[in-house]
C-alpha cells in the first residue's frame, strides 16, 4: 500500500510571448534549423522582454496554480523557488513572488540546484508537509536563462529557453500524493557546466577582465554523457526504491534538454513514446522550470489522469540530479 506525506492541488506555468526559431537563430549564428532539430529536437524557445524577471513569470504560473488548488495566496505558509537565474544576487526571487502575489503569511527562499530546482524544492516540500509544521507550500521552478545566454556561441545559445511553471503541495487526502523523491549531487564536475561570474570569486567588479565569464559554459558533450547516466540512475532508484517497473508508469516526464537524452532514458526504463512527454520542441531547456511547466501542460492536456502513476526525473549544473514519483 503506498503512503504519501503530501500531493499535488494545482499547477502552473508562464512562458514570455515572444518566441525565437531556429530559423531566427541561424541568421544570428552559423547554425540551422536542421542540425539543431536533429540534435536536439528543438524548434522554438521564448525569449523574455526587456524589463521583465524571473520572478514575474514565477508569479504568473503561481496564480495559475493557486487558482487550481482554490487556494489563497495568504493561506502559503511557504514559497520555494528553484533558480539560477534570480531577479537579483538578493533577496531571492522567492521573496519577490511572495510581494508580487500577495503571499503574506509565507517564509520564502531559492533553492540553487540548476535544472533539478523544482524536483529538490518537491522533495523539500513533501518532507517539511510530513513534519506536520507546514500545510500549504508554493514550489517553483523558472528561469530567464536568455540573459546569461552569449548569443555568439553557437554551441550554447540554441538550447536554451525561458520560462516558469509551479506546483502548489498540501497534506494529501491518503488516495493520491508522491510517492518518493531522490536527489544526488556530484560537486566535482561543477566545471563541465557553470556561469564562472558574477559570485565571490569572480565578482561583477572583475566583469570587465573576462565579459565571457558571465554567460553559461557547457562541455555540452560531456554533459551529455552523465545527463544519460546520472538521470537513467534518477529514473531507475527510484522505481526500484518503490518496487514499480516501466509497465506501471502512465507518463515519463523527463527534464527536457535533448530529445536524444529523453529517448536513451525511455528506452533504458522499458518506456514506451506513447508514455513519454516532449515539449522542448517549442520552449527548449528552460533549466527549473523545464519540469513543472512540463507537468502543467500534461495535466491540462489531459496526458494525466486521476490516479496515473507519473515519473520526473532531471539533471543539472552541480551536477545535481533528481527523480519524484507521483501518484496523481
Ligand atoms: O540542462 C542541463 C543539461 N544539459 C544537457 O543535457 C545538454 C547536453 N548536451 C547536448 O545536448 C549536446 O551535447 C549538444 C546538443 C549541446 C551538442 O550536440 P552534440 O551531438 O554533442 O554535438 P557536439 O558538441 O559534439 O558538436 C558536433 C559538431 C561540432 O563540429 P565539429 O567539431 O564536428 O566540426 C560543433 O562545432 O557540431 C558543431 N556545432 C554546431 N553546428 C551547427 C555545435 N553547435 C552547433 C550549432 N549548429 N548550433
């Protein structure tokens, strides 16, 4: 029989309207539609306008799912935001959506743990629901990755997307809830994906010695090696940890970076296409906000039904990586 601390009541996302294509990106660079569709399946990222932040797509899709749960913003007793991308170095983005959706009962802070934001927030949320101190808990995941972007590099600018999604988690009703989180890190191969500047040790002050320090590095190979690893141990812990195999599982939703890392975790899970969830076609890797805004679609679209077993799994700068298992 399975026992859940807490569950999902409602989901959220906001992407900015303005969309690049790839077609745009190959008058930007030396690149185009075909290798970047065969590569790595996207078609389409949004860009985020001038002016607007991180936290004002965070607060969109928090509405989105407040409004789901039929639930207050002043009834949060805690907001959760997975970034790397923040309005600023401080206060957390987290604080600034409290502000903007009128959260005024709520303790709020990031979480830094790059793509696998939203899944280390899920875990958080799910174990402080279990201690019985917390009852109404906002996590988010949301980027603007745009403006840490070097839109001369060819190898990383056409990756990336903007983006938030949320997920509003409660005491579950003991029918539906999650299942089990895991979470790992590898802080020794921090140097394969980073943005060096702009922290203690490269502070903005030296920006000028080394522009380029402030924009996202990848060794985008390498990466790729351990995001097929790293994730196919999310993935398969997890389902072991909770005695379930690929048959069982109605929807695969994967952090969405590469069609081809997707399908090599699909196929090591025993998952079939029709089970695995893809929309990096139209926002590419939005990094946190990859799997909640994934999460919100397949339920909106009807992909989850009441009662379908659903895996997350996601990996990311730290590297860190993580699986949730949720029965909805
Ligand atoms: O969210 C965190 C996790 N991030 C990821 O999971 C990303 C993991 N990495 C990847 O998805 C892939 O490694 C990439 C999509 C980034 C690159 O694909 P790849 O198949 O590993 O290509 P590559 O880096 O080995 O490059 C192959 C060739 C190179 O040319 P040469 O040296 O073979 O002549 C690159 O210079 O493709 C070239 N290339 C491009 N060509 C056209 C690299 N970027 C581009 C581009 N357009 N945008």
């Amino acid at each position: 029989m399975e026992q859940y601390s807490s569950m999902i009541t409602g989901t959220g996302s906001a992407v900015p309207e303005k969309v690049l294509t790839n077609d745009d990106l190959a008058k930007m660079v030396d690149t185009s539609d075909e290798w970047i569709r065969t590569r790595t399946g996207i078609r389409e990222r949004h860009i985020a306008e001038d002016g607007i932040a991180t936290s004002d797509l965070g607060a969109r899709a928090a509405q989105e799912a407040l409004a789901e749960a039929n639930l207050a913003a002043e009834e949060l007793d805690l907001i959760i935001f997975g970034t790397i991308t923040p309005d600023m170095y401080f206060p957390s983005a987290a604080c600034f959506v409290q502000n903007k959706i009128g959260a005024n009962n709520a303790a709020a802070f990031d979480v830094s743990a790059a793509c696998c934001g939203f899944l280390y927030g899920l875990d958080l949320a799910d174990n402080l629901i279990a201690t019985g101190k917390y009852h109404n808990i906002l996590v988010l995941g949301g980027e603007i990755l745009s403006r840490i972007t070097d839109w001369n590099d060819r190898a990383t600018c056409v990756l990336f997307g903007d983006g938030a999604g949320a997920a509003v988690v409660q005491p579950s009703d003991g029918k539906r809830g999650i299942v089990g989180n895991y979470i790992k890190s590898d802080g020794s191969l921090a140097h394969l994906l980073n943005m060096p500047g702009g922290g203690s040790l490269l502070p903005p002050s030296k920006a000028a010695e080394d522009p380029k320090s402030f924009y996202l590095q990848m060794e985008g190979r390498e990466v790729f090696r351990y995001a097929v690893s790293c994730m196919g141990d999310a993935a398969t812990t997890i389902m072991s940890q909770n005695g379930f195999t690929g048959d069982d599982l109605a929807l695969f939703i994967s952090h969405q970076a590469n069609i081809r890392i997707i399908q090599a975790i699909a196929k090591r899970l025993n998952v079939p296409d029709e089970k695995v969830f893809i929309n990096l076609d139209k926002y590419g890797n939005t990094s946190a906000a990859s799997i909640p805004i994934a999460l919100n679609e397949a339920r909106k679209s009807g992909r989850i039904k009441s009662g379908d077993l659903v895996l997350m799994v996601a990996f990311g700068a730290g590297f860190t990586w993580a699986s949730s298992l949720v029965r909805m």
